[in-house]
C-alpha cells in the first residue's frame, strides 16, 4: 500500500460491468447470446469523442490498468507507470479505455460464468476464440461509449496482436495501432513453451477432466508450473544472472534429493507461479495461450504481411526490447517491413534493455521518452480533431 | 533396427557390471560402503596403456555410447556417430571406456539400487552428489582397468563439466581433455528450468515423497514434463521452426480448451517427454540435475577458474554451437580466457550450427573435421608413447 496515492496516479477507480445483450458472433462459428464485460476508464472522453484510447491486455492481464480499487491496495494496474495525468499515455489529454477480455477471469464473459443454456459454468465449453472475437467485442464497446475512432489501440505482447489485428478489421475505426514487444505470429519455441504449459495444466489431477470448478477445486499446481515456465521466458539470463545469480535460499546447498526449491531463482518463479495460480483460471489459462498460438496475422491474407497491412488506414508505432527473447526484435522488424511494404507509416524503436520481455511493463527511459513524444503527436491530432468538430 | 550393422561400428557390444568392495566418500560427507559400475568398452587397450579415452555422458546418458546390444537394436549407442573404427573418436586406435554415473538408472549403483543397510531401495535417501564424486568412481575404473593416465576424457555439456574437474582433481592422470558445448557454472536461467523440472516431478502425486519405487509406481507424468522443459532448451528457435514451424497435427485447429496438444512441435515433445519418462528413474533425474546446478568449477578456487585451471597439467580441446542458448559460445570463452589466463594449451573452436545443444551429439562437417584432427594428434602422442615404452 503507497503511504498515500502519487499526485501522478489517476487515483481510485472503479470497475463497471457492462452488459451486451446481443449475440455475438465468434470466428469458430459458435455465438455468445450475450455478454458482459468488465471496464475501467481514466480520463474524460471529449465532446467530438477524438481522444479515446484502448488498452488491450496480454496473457494473464486484466481491466485493471492503472490506479487503485481502495486506500488499501498494495499495487497500482499493471500498467500504472505508463497511464495517467502526465504520463505517456496522459489522462489529463486521453479518455482511456481498458477492459478485461472474454474468455477471462476478471469479470468478463469466460469460462467462470454460467452458461445460460445449460445453468452450471462454461469451463471446458466455453467456445475457443480468437484475437478477431476480442475485436469484435471492443468494438461494441466502442459503440456503447460513443467512440467512432480510437485516437489509438494500445498493446504489448498479446495485447499488440489483438491491436494490430484491430487496424485490419476495423480500418477506418483506428488512428494509430502502438504495437510492443509484439510478433505477427509465434515462432515453434513459443507454441513448444505453450504446449508444456497446457500439459502441465491437463495433467493435473485437480484438472478433473476439466470439471474443476464443479468440484470446488483448481489445478492449481499445473497453473502454477505453467506460469513458472511462462515466467521464465519473460526473463532474461542477464536479468536472472543479475537479480538472483546461483544464490542459495538458505545460504548452503541441502543437496537432498526430495528437498524443495533450493536457488533463489527458483524460490522467486515458485513464489510467482504460487500467487498466479490462486487468483487465475486454468481454463482461461489455456485459452489465451491457445490464441496465443493461433493468431497468424496474414492467414487470411494468403500468408503475406504486406497484403495484410494494406488494409490498414492508421499509422504505427512498433517498439521492441533488445533482450526480450520470447517476442524478439527480428519478430518487430518482420512487422516493420510488412508495413513499409505496404506503404503505411510506421516509426519503430528497439530500446536497449536487460528486462527481457517483461520491459514493456516497466520503467524505461528511452521507451518512456519515445512512448510520451509519439502520444503527444496523438494527443495534439486528438485536440485538433476536437477543434475543428 | 539397421539391415545389418555397419562396417564403421564398433558392433555388437555387451555391458559390464563391475563391483567395487570399497568404500567411495562423497564430497557431501556420506560413503556407499560399495558400488557397481556398468561399463562398456570398445577397441583394445594397448600394452602401455596409453590409448585409453573416458567418455563422460550428460544428464540423461548412460553407458551405451556407441555399438548395438543386439542384431534388433533399433539405434545405436548415444554417440554411435563419433566413436567407432575411422571415426573421430577411432576404435581401431583408442581404446575407449564409457560408463554410467554413479547416481545414475542404468545399472551402475543408484537410486533404483538396494541399500544394503535398509535392504530397500535407496530411492529418496540416495546421497546427494557432484560432479567430483563421480571423478572419484573413475579413477578407481581406471586403477581396475590399469589406466594411470587416460589420453583424453572427453564430454558435452555435464559430461564436459565431469571432465574439466578430472583435470583439476588428477592433472597426472589427464593429457587432454576434450570440453564441448559445456560451461563453468550454470547460468541463473539455466538453474530456473531445472527448478521448474524438478518442480514437476515432486508435485506429481505418483512421486508419493519420494517412494514411488516402494509403491512400483513413478511419477511419470512430472517427469514427462521435466524433460519437455529440459528438451526445448536443447534445441534452437530456428531448428523447431526449420522442423515444425506452425504446423499442425490434424491440419486444422482443434480449438477447444481441452483439446489435447494440437501443434507437431508440442506432439514431438510430447512424444520424447513419454518415452524418456518411461526409460528414466525420476531420482536420477533430480540427483543429475542437482550436479548440474551445484557445479561451479572454481567455487573451491576461491572462485577464481584462472586459479582453478593453474592446477590442470593436460592440454584442452574447447567446442561451442553457435546456437545452443543452453551453453552458449559465451560460457565456452569463459573457459578459454581462463585456460588462457592460466597458462594452458587450448584450442577453442565455435562451430556454426543451428541445431541448439543437442548439436554435440549430431552430425556437423567442421566438428567432425576438427574433432578428428585433434584427436588424430591424441592417438598420434598414444602411440609414441607406446613405442617408448
């Protein structure tokens, strides 16, 4: 808990719930009949409705963004350095929208919610997506807050493919798509990395076959050593090296062959997949890593790139971190010249860092000075689009 | 099964199972008042013994190097391709021992053995080892053999690591040691996967604390997982996407959150985590780990490898991959600057590869090349050695 809220923070903000009674039609041929999405904003959305930007959370985000839910919070968002009055993302200029996805824990339509067809909990029924079907429920979204453009979509990671694959259903929709630590698809290692994790979460005798929480229970083990193995691909061995070394838990080797956890390194990604596991889904687990998986942003367009980006209209900012081995910059340039191949505007920055994939959550000053100066150019169209309306 | 073994084998081969009545102390204070060693052995020692090489397997090997068990073997010895008459490691000239470790689930004394105190399995109580110990049961294979001084021990990867401590514990007993895709200690990231893996195998609930064997069961599932994990990072990014790419196996998406695995990546995986898991002791595979993670050449140096190589008397063979993450050319220049530092001879080759880790156990043109030349100078130095004799 801060000693009190930073003058820099947005403050307490609240959770809405919204709900669309309308189906929704997914990319696996199955409809939602309705569903709810839980929403935070920050900010004020203008009279002309310019200044809206949506922030599309990664693998195991949520709504939640930046701000506190209460005086008592122990953390902000998951994105606080980066959104609120004065920061890159400027609540003082932006009306931002962040939204916990279908298919999530957080609220959301997913598999925790009841299935109004048969009465008990979606959990291994809930359709599959696609980052498409996420597209198309912001874009209700969009419809219900009065928003006809977004100044800009805003992602990392899984957040990025969900933005980009935005600019390309819904073109005249978007002005500018900011894409971070992102990939047009996976390579073999991350599905391979992705395939272990759902084992371990399958395997789990607390899976039940995918009846957990009819059973009041968790697979919370295979939920935690999935996201141990995530973790660890977020990370760099030079942060790693840097943060924990081959330190010792106790100081001296146990060296028993049944003894827990001995390195510090392991104590840490133990204690993460131990805190992940209590407060995540193992369904909703599989099914982000599964669109994960699936998205491949040119399928459609007989796999090339180029083809894919002439369908866009807004201009790009593409940023990756030198040591984020899981989404690459090599991943960041293939995107770079897809876009350039299609004649789209497109600024691209690989900053300097130790922080793996993880950087693009946290403190940076390079990414923070070119993330503040792009979002000022979109601020300034914004007040200008405001101006003329 | 090959249609008929070829003339560059070593052959049809048979294991021995050598007993030492005498007491072995453990770095880790313990003694095994006795032990068994199960040993294969190709070409002949010649009379001065001066041709004898000792390979030292990895984590998961054992003594079956090269060579058939039968006429209906399927595949040949782990390193078939390096070891035999003509090849780089040449029968016809060397006589070469190969082993499996102390520790280990292929015969020779481990934790699947029986205590002879308890008169049970050891299993959990097995005691825990490094890297030296198994040293030390090699030099009483080679006073058994009547080898004082082995023309070269050779390994990749641990086995590396057992031969770089030989050249510290016994510099009388080494002339060359031949050191590839190896490092002085593991990296913080390398620990955190073999805490994953481990992590794996203790929550599997058919490990029972550790008395499965009492139970005839086996946490076979965990340690599917572990090497899962453990695979991934033997090979390269560019080897599973050459290999698998994004392929699926049915050819069209599942799509649903308990669909099984769905990419040929994870189903290749899936396929070596099974059949190791049904091959290998889960005991054994903590205990290997554990060397793995406790070896750090020069922590008895007083962390100082120039230090710790000033105790070495053999020359040095050094080889990396270019794209193995797991021991990458990095750790491999460590060693070098300190054989360097400490005045020894070596030669360090970086053999461009995409084949990962595993690249030491695989067919490669210049790391055939070099390694044969290096050692057509060691058997060349051999036979002088037994003419002078």
């Amino acid at each position: 808990m801060p000693d009190s809220i930073p003058a820099n923070s947005v403050g307490i903000v609240t959770p809405q719930t919204l709900t669309f009674d309308e189906p929704l039609e997914l990319a696996c041929g199955r409809t939602l009949s309705s569903f709810e999405l839980v929403v935070e904003t920050y900010g004020t959305l203008n009279s002309s409705a310019s200044n809206a930007v949506l922030i599309c959370h990664a693998l195991s985000g949520n709504h939640h963004a930046a701000g506190y839910h209460s005086d008592d919070d122990r953390k902000p968002g998951w994105w606080d350095h980066y959104i609120g009055p004065g920061k890159p993302i400027d609540t003082d200029r932006f009306f931002v929208v962040s939204l916990n996805n279908i298919g999530g824990c957080h609220g959301s339509t997913g598999p925790r919610s009841i299935n109004p067809e048969s009465g008990t909990f979606w959990g291994r029924h809930f359709p599959p997506l696609r980052a498409r079907d996420w597209v198309h429920s912001q874009a209700r979204l969009a419809d219900r807050l009065g928003i006809h453009q977004w100044a800009a979509i805003i992602g990392g990671s899984l957040g990025a493919m969900t933005a980009m694959r935005w600019s390309l259903e819904y073109p005249e929709r978007v002005r500018h798509c900011v894409v971070i630590a992102s990939a047009m698809k996976l390579s073999a290692q991350n599905i391979a990395f992705n395939e272990i994790a759902r084992r371990a979460i399958l395997s789990d005798p607390e899976f039940h076959g995918g009846d957990y929480l009819e059973k009041n229970t968790s697979p919370r083990n295979g939920l935690a050593l999935a996201r141990m193995i995530g973790h660890v691909t977020y990370l760099s061995d030079e942060l790693m090296g840097d943060k924990f070394g081959r330190e010792l838990r106790t100081g001296s080797f146990q060296r028993g062959l049944d003894t827990p956890i001995e390195f510090q390194v392991g104590s840490y990604l133990s204690y993460q997949g131990e805190s992940f596991s209590g407060n995540f889904d193992a369904h909703t687990y599989l099914l982000m890593t599964k669109v994960l998986d699936y998205f491949d942003l040119a399928r459609e367009y007989d796999h090339d790139p180029v083809a894919a980006f002439r369908q866009a209209a807004c201009k790009y900012l593409v940023v990756s971190f030198s040591s984020d081995w899981r989404f690459s910059p090599a991943r960041s340039r293939e995107i770079v010249d897809a876009l350039v191949g299609a004649n789209r505007d497109v600024v691209y920055a690989e900053i300097q860092s130790t922080l793996g994939h993880d950087a693009f959550l946290l403190p940076n000053p390079r990414y923070e000075g070119l993330f503040r100066a792009y979002m000022n150019n979109v601020a300034f169209e914004a007040e200008q689009l405001e101006r003329a309306d």
